[in-house]
C-alpha cells in the first residue's frame, strides 16, 4: 500500500514539474520554426535575417477542447494577420506561418488570444538585416 501511495506522489509530482516548464498552462509548446513537419516544428529560431522570407508559429495546446484560438502577428505595432483555429482534442497541435517581405525588419510578436480576446501567451521573433 505504501508503495502505490509513494508511486501516486511521485507521478503527481513529475506532472507538476512538467507543467511549470510549459510557457502556460495550456500551452506545452510554443516556438517559432523554419518548417513544421508531420506536426512538428522543425529547426527552432528566435531570429533570421531577412533572407528567410517564410516564418512558421506552433503551439501545443492543451486542455482547451472546444475552445476557438487565435495566432495574431504583430509587426511595428500593426496586426498582419489572424489565423484562428478550432481545438478538437486535449492535445491540439496548431501553426500558422508568414511570409516576410526583406524590408519588414525588426521584432516580430505572435499573441496566442483566445476567442473572447483574452491572450494566452506571447512571443518575439527578430527579423534582422542581412550583414
């Protein structure tokens, strides 16, 4: 009995570790890629120069079943665009990408907002001149 009692806790604490890593509760993941292949991003960056041309954000979500969620990408203060998605599981897997013009330069943002607006988390992304 003790040692089902020891295994419960110990399992319960990793848990607890695992989702003090994720950038939110509901989000596991969320990094900027280069491509994203069979939903995995692939060759992670924080920044390019701007020879890059297409940039791809992904998201593990978690425990949002139902929910509607939406990636806006924000340059100079100006949103880019809105790429909503519908999440259909506990675990949902969802990227969106951008094409960058070479002179868009400078720090990009991603907000991940759900459908009321609220946002969940955010990240930068410096797009840089080529040197």
């Amino acid at each position: 009995m003790n040692k089902i009692i020891i295994l419960i806790f110990g399992l319960f604490l990793s848990l607890t570790v695992l989702s003090d890593e994720w950038p939110h509760e509901n989000i596991s993941n969320a990094v900027f890629a280069l491509d994203v292949e069979d939903r995995v991003p692939i060759n992670i960056v924080e920044e390019s120069d701007n020879s890059l041309g297409k940039i791809y954000f992904f998201t593990n979500i978690r425990n949002l079943s139902g929910e509607r969620i939406t990636h806006r990408w924000i340059y100079q203060g100006r949103v880019m665009a809105d790429v909503s998605f519908n999440i259909n599981g506990p675990r949902w897997r969802v990227w969106s990408s951008k094409n960058l013009w070479h002179t868009w330069i400078g720090v990009w943002r991603v907000e991940v907002l759900t459908d009321d607006g609220s946002m969940l988390y955010e990240k930068v992304f410096n797009y840089m001149d080529k040197e």
